[in-house]
C-alpha cells in the first residue's frame, strides 16, 4: 500500500479489492457527469471485473476519498475510466497521484493501447502520457447519454 502526505492529511492507496468501499464510490460516482445517477449494483459490478485503486484518506474516520478504475485484458489493452476525487479532497495533487501509481501496476505494463476520455482533465492525463487519439476517424462507438438518470 502507497502512502503520501498532503494538506497535513494521510493519504493511502490500495488496489487490493476487498479494500474497495463501493457505497462511498457509488456516493461518488453516482453525481459525477459521465454517470449521474448510476445505480449501486452497477457500481458493484463494475468494480468488481475491473482494475480499481481505492484513495483512502488515513485521517479518522478513515474513509474512502477517491478511486480510478482501468477495464483491462491485462495483456494488450486498458480502459481508463471513473477517475474520481471526493470534492473535500481536490486541489492536493492527488488525481496525479493516484493515476501515476495506477498506472505502474504491474497489470499495466506492457500494454499495446491504453485510452480514456474526459471532458475536463486533458492536462492531468497528458502529464502521464496520454495523447489525443491519433487516428480518431477509426474509433466507433455507442452512447447511451442520461442512462442511469431514465432507470430511476
């Protein structure tokens, strides 16, 4: 487990699944633009077929403040996504943190292609490597905007 101090606050991160607290990032990621309202089974399952890194601040009660989650093969391929930060916890430096440990996991290395998308944090993203896509004209996709938000 990493460990970082910032803001006089402790802060810890773990990628160990039983580790992951899914109601505080169900709490989280249920008011974040891409999946407003997104129910907690989901969050649970997802969470559960993924790479996910819980951010943990250490100050009692200790609770979990931040997660990044990468879909991955584990061989070729990684899915960056639900990159997220309580609001209380924001402005530390710690979303580079948690990516930049993320992405030295050793289920991470070697990898043909990692992508992500982001409304917002295009610099946070670039300062780890990522470009924009070179050829974007041969990606496809499909997109279900408010999916969630028509479900409840």
């Amino acid at each position: 487990m990493q460990q970082i101090e910032r803001g006089g606050r402790r802060y810890s991160l773990s990628s160990d699944p039983a580790a992951l607290d899914v109601d505080a990032v169900h709490a989280m990621l249920s008011r974040a633009y891409w999946c407003e309202g997104i129910p907690r089974e989901v969050v649970a399952k997802a969470m559960a077929h993924s790479l996910a890194f819980s951010l943990w601040c250490e100050e009692a009660p200790r609770r979990q403040v931040g997660i990044a989650r990468w879909v991955t093969d584990r061989a070729t391929f990684a899915y960056l996504c639900d990159v997220f930060l309580h609001e209380d916890h924001r402005g530390l430096g710690l979303g580079d943190w948690l990516v930049g440990q993320g992405l030295r996991h050793p289920d991470l290395q070697g990898l043909r292609r990692q992508v992500l998308f982001t409304a917002d944090m295009h610099a946070l993203y670039a300062r780890h490597g990522f470009t924009p896509l070179k050829t974007p004209e041969r990606g496809m996709e499909i997109v279900r905007p408010n999916l969630y938000k028509a479900k409840a």
